[in-house]
C-alpha cells in the first residue's frame, strides 16, 4: 500500500484560499439578512469575574464615537476605581453616579440599602428617559434586584419604555429570569479560576 504524496505549499495554499472563501459567502449571506437596528437591552450576569468590566469596555466604545453615556453603580460604594478615573476624562461625555453605599453585608442595614438603591433607580430612570443617552450603564442593578431593593416590574417598565436607540446593560449576579426573558443579549461570565481563592488580593487595575 503507497503512502499519498505529500502536499505541496502551493495546494496547501489553494485549499485554505478555496475554504475561507466558501466560509466568506456564508457569512455574508448571514450579515445580509440582519436588517434591523435598535437599541439593545444587555445583561451581564453570572458568577465568573468581567461583568462590570466589559459594561465599561461598551461605555469607553460608545464615547469613542462622540455618544453620550451614563453610569448609575448600584450597592457599590464610591471606590476611587480605575474605570471613573478613565471616563472622567471625558467629562463632556460621560455622567457617573456611584450611588452605592456598600454591598449588603457591609452595610447590615437593609433600609439604608434599599433608600441608596432607590435613590440610584430616581438618576437611572432619568437617563432612561432622555433621548441624548445612547448608552445607560446599571451596574450592580441585578443585586438591587435580587434582594428585592427595587420593583421589578417597574424597573422592566423603564427599559420598556426608553428611547428608541438607547443602549441600557444591565450587571451583577442572579440576573432575574424575567430580566433575562426581556433582555436582547445576555452573556453568563462563568467562573473557571479565580486568584482570589489562592490568597490574592484585590489590585488596583484588575479589580478597581
């Protein structure tokens, strides 16, 4: 029994050229069909670490193309973090509202947190409502959520009813299904590894 030849680099080359270019006709084909445009409703939630990072990723994105954009911080206290200290620089663009006073087990006060949460949920529906807003960043909202420190239903109303074009994501663990059924897009962060279990610390530049 022979061995096929080897191939040569030149066929090599002309079947990687030939594939991608049957994987190219595809994907345009699909990218044709999508015709709609709209603003989306985006969740970040899950156990896995990144949720408020890619928001933020999003909200330095959407100033890159001059846009306005508002970040409202739910429980979180007013931590001097990296992601503020970046998008106060664009002061013109961005409005950041550390409301927060704390995540729930710092603060052992569950009236305190839900006057906090209510009092971040009256600036956010704000935003909610203005049509210059492209994107609306709740970070933490799940949280609020979660421990029933906001209504729901009232909550979903707001996204429901905001300017056509208008952006909102959404962070935080145990997003509600109800959340996730009205959400556009929804990504789960799942947990692989995390330094923290291996005695490592909180750093500046990774998690604030």
């Amino acid at each position: 029994m022979t061995s096929a030849a080897p191939s040569s680099p030149e066929s090599e080359a002309a079947r990687h050229r030939e594939k991608m270019q049957k994987r190219k006709a595809v994907q345009d084909q699909e990218v044709a069909g999508k015709q709609i445009e709209k603003g989306l409703l985006m969740v970040h939630t899950g156990p896995g670490k990144g949720k408020s990072t890619a928001a933020f990723g999003l909200a330095l994105r959407t100033v890159g193309y001059g846009r306005r954009v508002v970040v409202v911080q739910f429980i979180k206290g007013a931590w001097d973090t990296g992601e503020r200290r970046a998008l106060d620089r664009f002061e013109d663009l961005v409005e950041f509202h550390a409301l927060g006073e704390g995540f729930t087990w710092e603060t052992q006060d569950r009236a305190r947190d839900i006057a906090a949460c209510q009092q971040a949920w009256a600036v956010a529906k704000d935003a909610l409502s203005r049509p210059d807003v492209a994107l609306v960043v709740l970070d933490e909202l799940n949280i609020a959520l979660r421990y029933d420190y906001l209504p729901l239903s009232e909550v979903l109303a707001a996204f429901a009813a905001r300017p056509e074009g208008q952006h909102v994501i959404v962070t935080g663990r145990n997003a509600k299904p109800e959340l996730i059924e009205a959400a556009d897009l929804v990504t789960e962060m799942t947990l692989v590894k995390h330094h923290f279990k291996n005695g490592v610390r909180a750093q500046q530049g990774v998690e604030f």
